[in-house]
C-alpha cells in the first residue's frame, strides 16, 4: 500500500493532524492527552506569535486515505540569529510501528529543510524548550505527565536507523516529599531572611498579577544558556500569563526580592491535572473542565513548571530557599510527591539540588541531530 504524504493546508487536515495521536496511543496506558484547547491555540499562526519568526510545515502521512503518521518542521529564525546557527527543527512526530511511513516523514522534512537553506534538523524539539522535546528513551513503563513527550519504544529505534544521533539527553525526577524539613533548610532560611532577601507567598492569584512582567524579564535574563530557549516579548509575556495564571494555585507560586524590591528567583510549580487529562480525554466541554478541576484537588503529585535565580545571587541559597517553602506547602496541601519537569543531563547544579532533597531520575528523553 503506498504512502501519501500531504501538507496540512486547512481545518480538516489540523483536525486530522491534532488527533491522530489518541489513535495512535489508543492503547497505551501512559499516554496522556493533550489539552485540546491549547493545541488548536499553539497550531494557529494567528494566535501563536511564534510563526512570526519561524518557518513551518505540518505534514500527514496517508495510508488508503487514513491519517498514519505526521510531522511539523520548524526552522526558528529568531534562536538561529541569537545563537548563530542554521538549524531546522522536526516536533510533533507520531506513527504507528511503521518504518516506512516513518522514513517517508523524516525525508520529507529533511528535504524541506535542505531546500530552506539549512544545514542540519534536530529533534524533537519544537518552538522552544516550552514545547514537548525529545523521544523518550527510559521510563516507558510510568505515566505521563503534561508538557512532557510520551513516544513508543520504537520510535528513538527509527529514528537512530534514519542516520540520527544524540544532541543531548533530559532527565526527570520524582522527589517525595517528606514530613519535615531537611535542618540545613531551616538554617539558610533563617539566614537569608536575616540578611535582607524576602519570600514572597500567596493566597490569591490577583496577588501575583504585579510580579508577571519582572518574572519573565528574570526569566529571560537567565535562561539564554538553556537549549532551545527564545526570549519572550512583552507582548509574548501577556499571553502566556493570560493562558496559565487562571489555573495556577497560588501556594505553589513563590518569589524572593532584595532589599531594592528587585525579583531575584523564583519557582512554580502547580498539583497535576494529569488525571484530569486522562478522563476528560483532553477535552473543556461540556463537562472535562469539572474533571481537570477536580484532579488538582485530589492529586497526589506537584509539578515543578517554571523556576529561575538572578546570575549573580545563585551562590546564596536562594535555591535552598525556594525549595523549603515548596516543599512547605506541598505537605500543608498533604502531597506526595513532586515531578521536577524535565532538565538537561547536564545541568548538574539543578540536578544536584533535586538529588539533595532525595530526588530520583525515572524518566530519560533525547534530542538527535543529523547534518543535512
């Protein structure tokens, strides 16, 4: 039977293209549905900002006129200038266990990509760090969490056999959460409150609404050596915010400033609406925001989102600091474990600081590369 790839030129083949995963992963148990919502928000070049300044195709692959497999390619402009690069970039990859329709994806993209001008395709990776990066490669047998890829063993198989090799390699924690308090926390908190730093916790979101813009300007200041990472815009910043902030839990927000009022470092982190995912199939209406509401008043589990440290104030235990009144609140709300997000394997500072808390890798994804 012969393959027909197509690009994704109007709203039925988006439709196609944005569901096909849940055919696909019918029958898998840890894999987690997407906020359908959000995905016809990140697919929409009038409302996702990011198409200004990338290039992009999204491609089905058919089978006797049956969606079997798509893509995206991205070439994002704005990090190849930044950074000096000329790369392209594949995402969203999905097929059943099928090397040809595999094949006939990944070279399609390759030959887009070549004929754009670039010099290599990386993947998975997506718009930036933000996007579900890398095919799993250890872990398969634990559930998914959100803003994380789930793919098929077979998958990093393909992809190797196509002529890929590792980029780089991110890891995932889990860290339960004790009854008390490691010591050493207690001491640095008692010592930075002493020496002039303020932690900042919340009861109501509209609390948060005046730190928005100086998290993000701190965000962007420190994540440049992060792989992948764009900077925000002002108006980028708005958006995002205006997106997440309604489903934020303002006791899993913290911040800390200095004597100047200045924010320094901060953390986020929200419970897992997971479970919520899974029985309202990624779907709002008409009853799966009640689903994905009431799961983040029963979950067990906090996930760590967002999280950053002014350069010059990372050897003071702003880290420690942030993370004792996390892990505070996280047993006052009686949770019992906190998913780190995924981290690059070689950022050994975060990684150490999860591994002193009793953190544990149990997920491991890589990025490929492969010279065009």
């Amino acid at each position: 039977m012969s393959i027909e790839i197509i690009e994704v030129k109007n709203k039925s083949d988006l439709s196609k293209f944005i569901y096909l995963p849940e055919k696909i992963h019918k029958n898998h148990k840890n894999w987690l549905h997407p906020l359908y919502s959000d995905e016809w928000t990140l697919f929409d070049s009038k409302k996702n900002r990011a198409f200004n300044y990338c290039d992009t195709i999204l491609v089905l692959a058919k089978k006797d006129g049956e969606a079997v497999g798509r893509i995206m390619g991205i070439i994002n402009r704005k990090y190849n200038e930044i950074h000096n690069e000329n790369n392209a970039r594949f995402v969203f990859m999905e097929c059943f266990e099928d090397k040809e329709v595999f094949h006939a994806l990944i070279s399609h993209i390759e030959k887009w990509a070549k004929e754009k001008g670039t010099t290599k395709l990386i993947g998975p990776f997506g718009f930036s760090d933000k996007d579900p990066q890398g095919f799993l490669i250890d872990g398969f047998d634990q559930p998914t969490v959100m803003i994380t890829n789930c793919s098929l063993p077979y998958m990093p198989e393909f992809i190797e056999k196509e002529g890929f090799s590792q980029l780089l390699d991110l890891v995932q924690y889990h860290i339960a959460i004790s009854k008390e308090l490691p010591d050493f926390y207690q001491r640095i908190l008692d010592r930075l409150v002493r020496n002039g730093y303020r932690l900042h916790e919340f009861t109501r979101i509209k609390d948060v609404k005046q730190f928005i813009i100086p998290v993000f300007k701190l965000t962007n200041e420190t994540f440049t050596k992060i792989y992948g990472y764009v900077p925000y815009d002002e108006k980028e910043m708005k958006d995002f915010a205006n997106r997440y902030l309604s489903i934020l839990d303002p006791r899993f927000i913290k911040l800390i400033t200095n004597k100047e009022n200045q924010v320094i470092a901060y953390i986020i982190g929200m419970p897992s609406i997971s479970e919520g995912l899974r029985k309202s199939r990624g779907r709002l209406f008409p009853f799966g925001f009640i689903k994905i509401l009431r799961s983040m008043k029963t979950t067990k589990e906090l996930d760590l989102l967002l999280g950053a440290i002014k350069t010059e104030y990372r050897n003071v235990g702003l880290d420690s600091l942030l993370a004792s009144a996390m892990l505070k609140s996280a047993h006052e709300a009686r949770l019992e474990i906190i998913d780190s997000h995924i981290v690059m394997e070689q950022n050994t500072k975060m990684r150490a600081e999860y591994e002193r808390v009793g953190g544990k890798i149990y997920k491991r994804y890589r990025i490929y590369q492969k010279d065009l």
